[in-house]
C-alpha cells in the first residue's frame, strides 16, 4: 500500500463534504505531475486530507476507493481522477506550520514542491505525521501474533517517554501503559512477554498479579481491583493506531 496527500480547498470541497459524500471522485486534477500520481494510485492506497488556502492543515484519512478513470469534469484531454472514501478524521489536525517546525519531514513534496495538490509520501513520512496527528505509534497488524503482545515506547509531547504494549486474543486487540499499578514497575520480563503462559490473562511478572486483558483489571494479587492504564486503538486497514486517551 502507498501513501498519498491531497490537497482541497476547504470553501470547494471540504473534510465535512468527503465525509458527507462517503465517496467522491477526486476530480478537477490539472497538473501532469499531480495527474501522474493519480494515475499511480492502487485501490486501498490512504491519502491524507489536506485542507489548503486558509486553513493549511492535514484533517483526514481518506483512501483510494477506485483507480484512475478519465475525469468526467475535464472539457478537453485526458486528465484523470480516481474515487476516495473517507477513512477517518486526524485525532489531532496537523498545521503546515508544524509540519514545517519538524526537520524529519523537511524533503517531503508539501515541502518541496508546495504547488502540487497531489504527491506521495514515503511510509516514514506518513507514520510522523499520522503519530503527529494523535496515532502515538503505528503497528503492522500482521506483526502482531495471536495469541500475544508487542511493547513499544511511546514518545510525549514533553519529550519524555511511557512504556507501553499491544495485546491480541483472538478479537481482543487492547493497548496499555507498561505500569503495574502495584509498584509502578514493568509487566514484563521479556521484551514482548506480557501474557500468562496459557495466554489467557495479562501477567505482572514481578509479584504475580493478573489483569482481564479486555479492561485492564487486577483480578488476582496485590493490586486487586486496580486498574491498568489504557491507551486508545483503532484498527485500520491492517494497522493498529494506538495513542492516548484523551
Ligand atoms: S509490581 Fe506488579 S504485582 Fe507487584
């Protein structure tokens, strides 16, 4: 799958319309090198919703419904256009300005070439801005076993940074901070081992204690009836989005 951007403006065609529409044609295209890329586009392929003019802000995910046809809005040519449904909006809108203040994205087309309406971003590009946008971190689907978990480090706004893990059990997919509330101390005692050895309850390998997997409640041992911190998931075309909850 490849990642896109596509720019609209808000006063013609607005985050609000896509999702009002469900799916739309992205027509009106007519810039070779923008039409190039829509003609690169794959069905499933995400694109980031960029509202320009006023506002200069990524506000959603759309994704690539239908592959390049002939642009029925075109009087003459053959510029084309392809479908896009709405996936969702950004937890957080992200603002060009912000975009700008980070130097990972400084050769991004957004960038670079800042008249194009249509580009691609390469898959470190999309997973900044997508944990920019509220996405704190980004998992492959498929990297994740079943049953099992995944830790991984999340990076605050402050630039400090919380532990925390991705769990699956069968249609249980949930993400906590790695804090026992007993003491404060990690779950694990290896790299991605937060489960009990039947693979049934979340595991504090230091003293003991058991957690439900889908509530994050300690049902056996010394924190009994606290809970673990949750963190927010959201699945999507075969990745786990986790952030906090807000
Ligand atoms: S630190 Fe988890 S049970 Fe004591």
């Amino acid at each position: 799958m490849n990642h896109w951007l596509l720019k609209s403006e808000p006063s013609a065609f607005s985050w609000d319309d896509q999702v009002k529409k469900g799916v739309e044609p992205w027509t009106g295209v007519r810039n070779h090198q923008a039409a190039k890329y829509l003609r690169s586009m794959g069905k499933g392929d995400q694109a980031f919703f960029y509202h320009s003019v006023e506002e200069k802000r990524i506000v959603g995910i759309v994704e690539v419904a239908r592959e390049f046809y002939l642009d029925p809005t075109a009087k003459e040519g053959n510029w084309v256009c392809v479908d896009v449904k709405a996936v969702r909006p950004l937890f957080r809108p992200v603002t060009l300005a912000q975009i700008k203040a980070e130097p990972k994205l400084s050769d991004i087309p957004l960038i670079k070439q800042s008249r194009l309406s249509v580009m691609p971003l390469d898959e470190r590009a999309w997973n900044i801005l997508m944990t920019m946008g509220g996405a704190v971190i980004t998992i492959p689907l498929s990297d994740l076993p079943d049953p099992g978990a995944r830790a991984f480090v999340l990076e605050n706004a402050d630039g400090t940074k919380t532990g925390g893990f991705v769990l699956r059990i069968g249609d249980v997919i949930r993400a906590y901070v790695n804090s026992c509330p007993h003491t404060g101390a990690p779950l694990n005692w290896q790299e991605d081992r937060f489960l009990d050895y039947t693979q049934t309850d979340i595991l504090c390998s230091m003293h003991g204690a058991r957690f439900t997997p889908e509530t994050g409640f300690c049902t056996i041992g010394p924190c009994k009836g606290k809970q673990l911190t949750p963190l927010a998931v959201e699945i999507s075309h075969g990745m786990i989005h986790v952030r906090p909850l807000s």
